[in-house]
C-alpha cells in the first residue's frame, strides 16, 4: 500500500483506532469528537480504496489491510511524536495520571511508593478492577499506566515486568496448632499434569479446616495446590470475599486458612498474628506487568509514575 501521498493527520487518526480498538477510544486519545474519528476513517478508507477496519456491536476489528499499514506507520509516527513533544504550553498544569490495577496492590505498596511524587504536585486517578477489563480500558484511552496479573496479547500494548508475587498458604496460629502437615506420594489419578512422581506435600492436614478465598472459582488456591501439592484442588470456598485484604481479615480472625500474596501478609507474618502453614523450596509466583499503550504520551507525569514504579517495585 502507498502512503506517501496519505494524509499525516488521518494517519494519526487510524493508529489511535487501531491501538484503542474503537473510534470512542480514539476520540478520547486525540481529543476529538466521535463523529471526526468517523469520518477521518472513511476519507482514509476512500484514499486507500480498502476497508481498514470491520465495525462490530463495540468497537471495530482491524482488517489484515490495517495490521499492515499500522505496521508500517506506527514507529515513524511514534518516533515523530516523541521529537515534536508534548502539546502542553510551558508552564501549564500537567493533567492526572489514571492509574489502575488490582486493589490490593495499589493500596498496600504502589500508593505509598507514589507518595513523593504526588507531594511534588503529581496528580493521580486511581481505579481498581480485574486485569481484562482494566486492559480494555486502557486501549481505550480510560488510562495512562495499568498494572496487569498478566501479560497482555498483541501488539497494541506495550508491558513491562514489574514485580513477582509469591504466594503463600497462611492460618491464624489456632489452626497452625491442629494441623500439622505431612507428606505423601500424589496419587496417579489426581496428579496435575507435568507433575513428577517425587515427594509432595499431602494436604490432607487442611481437612476441616474453612477455606477462606476471593472468587467461587479459586484461582489463587488452584494453582497453589497444583503447583505445591502436585494435583488439582477439589475443594470449594468456603467463604468468598471479592478483596483479598477481607480474605486477609478473615484469615487473621481464625475464621480458615488461604493463599495470599507475601506482600499483602508479610508483617502479620512477621509478627505471628498469622503462620505460613508451609514454606516450600519452590513457592507458586505470578508476574505483574506494567502496561500502556505504545507511542510518546503528551503528559510528562505519566513517565514520572512509570520510572518510580519500575524503580520501587524491586522493594515490594
């Protein structure tokens, strides 16, 4: 495809499209109307004689024209952007920095590390949410940083790591008292897959105690059991509570036992309010990633929040 001859502002416009996933979300990136998104799009559609994009009940889906053109432009515009700088005239007051991720961590760790900057004037917007929808968001322009449990497909985002979670199987010291555990050979039938025939703890001693957890479907404690006890979890929850800091509360009121975060329990840890129940050699960890959207932000707070983070997280 020819893109000479293309108008610069059009392009713009269509990689906003593509990288947010809806003419909206584009909108709301250039700080345009909806109905210019729109009929940018067609003019650039009428230029290059193909459909760039297939419109769906929300938002639209790249035709293979689009990846190859959003391929093509995307680093000569990013790198443009990044020489023209930001569009702020000198002296003017930066806009909010919306940052989003799961609740936990952004109360107990990422809030406090961004205390100096926010101290300096940096302002912040903070939202909570599950990774998915928090991802789909961000495509849209709803926020600059978002600090995902996993990493984002595809090109449109842009992650980093930024900090490992370990995962620990925690009791209030009552039930550490009545259950002591032992170990025994994962039976065939239950193995996880993969799952050596070696060694591993049986987590039998865990009968009758109440687990204690944040979603019906266990996903903590089903890759805990999986990962340290060799076969798949058959138990079910039984207590819910959507925050892990109400499942670390209930945990520390004597209510069950459950797999939390190091991060979130460490202290009580520390101070015996709570007993890891075991310490394996090789403990479940999962991987947070920071993510935005690719290209140069015209909000210079953004890269301020981005580098504490990067520099903080090492400590959490």
């Amino acid at each position: 495809m020819e893109t000479a001859s293309l108008d610069l502002n059009l392009l713009r416009t269509f990689l906003a499209v593509y990288r947010s996933g809806s003419f909206t979300g584009a909108a709301r990136l250039l700080g345009l109307s909806q109905p210019t998104v729109t009929t940018q799009m067609r003019a650039l559609e009428r230029q290059t004689g193909r459909e760039l994009f297939e419109r769906l009940p929300r938002g639209v889906s790249p035709t293979p024209v689009a990846d190859e053109l959003a391929t093509r432009i995307a680093a000569p515009l990013d790198e443009l952007s990044a020489v023209a700088g930001p569009a702020a005239p000198a002296g003017a007051r930066t806009r909010p920095v919306h940052l989003a991720g799961p609740a936990e961590l952004l109360c107990t760790t990422v809030l406090p590390a961004l205390a100096p900057l926010v101290a300096e004037g940096v302002r912040l917007r903070v939202a909570t949410g599950l990774t998915d929808p928090l991802l789909d968001e961000l495509r849209a322009g709803r926020h600059d940083l978002v600090i995902a449990t996993t990493r984002p497909r595809g090109r449109t985002l842009h992650a980093v790591p930024l900090t490992d979670e370990e995962f620990v199987l925690v009791a209030a010291p009552v039930w550490a008292a009545r259950t002591p555990p032992g170990t025994a050979e994962p039976q065939d039938a239950a193995r996880a897959p993969g799952a050596e025939r070696s060694a591993a703890p049986d987590p039998a001693f865990l009968h009758g105690v109440p687990l204690i957890t944040y979603a019906e479907d266990l996903p903590i404690a089903r890759r805990y059991w999986r990962h340290v006890f060799g076969r798949r979890l058959s138990r079910a929850a039984d207590v819910t509570v959507p925050d892990l800091r109400g499942v670390l509360a209930a945990v520390v009121a004597g209510a069950g036992f459950g797999v939390l975060p190091r991060y979130l329990c460490q202290d009580l840890l520390a101070s015996g309010a709570l007993v890891a129940l075991l310490e394996p050699e090789d403990p479940p960890i999962n991987t947070g990633y920071l993510v935005q959207r690719p290209g140069t932000c015209d909000n210079p707070d953004v890269a301020r929040v981005r580098a504490l983070l990067l520099r903080a997280a090492p400590d959490w």
